[in-house]
C-alpha cells in the first residue's frame, strides 16, 4: 500500500506542521543568497568588477 497523495496540497497540509523550521531555514538561506546577488550587481554597477565580498 503507498502513502500518496492525490495533490502536493494534501500532504503539505498533512505533514507541512513537521517542516516549519526547515522552512524558515530556508528561506533565511535564500534571502542571504539574494542579498548577496544584490550587492555583487551594485559592485558591478559601480565597477568593482561584481565582486561577492563575505558578510
């Protein structure tokens, strides 16, 4: 017998209580990441070459 589910939305309303923190882990790593792009395309703009420099 298999666990699926008829829709993505069943099981995460099902077992999504289970991966909140994996969630916000996330999207904290992603906002980084984002903010990270960003200053490299204004280092680019203002020719430093687009250079990533560490937090």
């Amino acid at each position: 017998m298999t666990m699926r589910r008829s829709t993505l939305a069943i099981t995460i309303n099902l077992y999504g209580h289970l991966f909140k923190d994996s969630a916000d882990e996330a999207v904290l790593a992603l906002s980084h990441a984002l903010d990270q792009a960003a200053s490299g395309w204004a280092n680019r703009e203002q020719g430093n070459g687009g250079v990533l420099r560490a937090a």
